[in-house]
C-alpha cells in the first residue's frame, strides 16, 4: 500500500507526507498526543491549496503509518 501511495502522488507531497508522520511519531514519544486540541497538519510545497492531515477520530497512539 506504500509503495502506491508513493507512485501516485508528487516527491513533494511523499516528503510532506513522511515529514509529518515523523511529526507524529515524536508527538506520542514526548507525551502530547493525550491533548484535546492536538492537531497536526501541513500544507505540500508548491501547491497552494492541497494539505495534509489526520481525521480528529483517530487517535495518535493507534497511528501506525501516515505514509
């Protein structure tokens, strides 16, 4: 599922997206992801009007892979 993921979007928008599931990662590492506001998003270089982000349903724990 990666891997098609990866070849059907820009390299700008697979380094976005791997850029924020880092994000991610280090939010639950130092504690942060228990928090009622935390919101993560970021927007792919170059393109206005696209953004990356996750549905407030899912918790940051049970991420697994953004990518």
């Amino acid at each position: 599922m990666v891997n098609e993921i990866r070849e059907s979007v820009s390299p700008e928008e697979w380094q976005t997206r791997v850029d924020l599931a880092a994000l991610y990662r280090l939010v639950a590492l130092y504690g942060w992801d228990d928090l009622v506001f935390t919101h993560i998003s970021a927007r792919v270089p170059g393109e206005d009007n696209h953004f990356l982000l996750t549905l407030m349903a899912f918790f940051l724990r049970k991420l697994k892979h953004l990518i």
